[in-house]
C-alpha cells in the first residue's frame, strides 16, 4: 500500500495472488475502491507523489527496465536502466523527478542507483552486502531509510543524492 501526497486523495494496495498481483486504487475520502483492478506480475512498486502512476519492476521481465503506469488511464510506458540489468526495488523521491532502484547481481553484489526519468542511473551505494532491498527518501530529501533483510541494523546517512 502506498498513498500520494495530498491534496491527492488516492491510495494502491496490491494483493498477490500467485505469480500475479492485482493492484486496487481507493480513495481516502469517500472509501471508494476503483475497479477492476490494475493486474501485472509484479515485483515491487511505487507510487509517484502526485499519484498519477505507479513505478513498477515487473517479475520475468529482463529487470532492466521500470514500467511507469497510469493510474487512472492504466497506459505504460518502459523506462529502460542501461546496464543494470538486476534491478529488484523501487520508489519515486518526493519531487517526483527521480526514482531510487536498488539493483542486485546475485552474485553477493547490490547497489542502489539514483535514476533519472530518461534512464539515467547514478550510484548512491555500492555493496557486497546482498541484504540491501531498497531505499525511501525523506519527505525533505537529504536522507535515506535503507531497508535491508537480515543483516545487521545500520543508520547510513547520505547526502546531496
């Protein structure tokens, strides 16, 4: 689940059914649910702050690339990330204009990426650590909550990203 910012009133929920996963759109206001569902074979995705779309990485794709889709027209477009062929997670920043993807090889190597919307990637982080999923920026911007699986609790603080 993940809700936009206000004065947008729209809040997704996917629910996994399988290989696939149907995601809901309501509205906080009036309760609403949009239906049907938007269905895809999702592996992770966020919301844009405006909650116009949804950034998605999509299962048995290439994972080089991230789906942007409408959520009101359910149109895509692919946002192609040229050499990282891998990427795992995703969620938008809060000026909408770049999306942090973490990135892993499964070969013990991660790292997450500060993309632009034309593809283009910066690296923020590099590891051996293969815990690393993903990373949720600040509602101001300068810092990171890193989410990692098992590993061992660690603050990072990174700035300027």
């Amino acid at each position: 689940m993940h809700c936009a910012h206000l004065p947008s009133t729209i809040c997704p929920y996917s629910v996994a059914k399988g290989d696939i996963s149907e995601t809901f759109h309501f509205d906080v206001r009036s309760g609403k649910v949009a239906v049907p569902p938007q269905i895809e074979s999702a592996f992770n995705w966020s919301l844009s702050p405006d909650g116009s779309e949804r950034a998605i990485i999509l299962y048995g794709s290439s994972q080089d690339k991230i789906q942007l889709r409408s959520i009101s027209t359910g149109q895509t477009c692919d946002l192609v990330v040229k050499g990282w062929n891998g990427l795992i997670g995703v969620n938008c920043t809060d000026d909408g204009k770049r999306l942090l993807v973490s990135w892993h090889n499964f070969q013990r190597n991660i790292a997450l990426l500060n993309v632009s919307l034309d593809g283009k990637a910066a690296v923020l982080l590099k590891s051996s650590n293969p815990e690393v999923w993903h990373a949720i920026p600040s509602p101001n911007g300068r810092m990171l909550a890193i989410a990692e699986a098992g590993a061992p609790k660690n603050v990072w603080q990174i700035e300027n990203f």
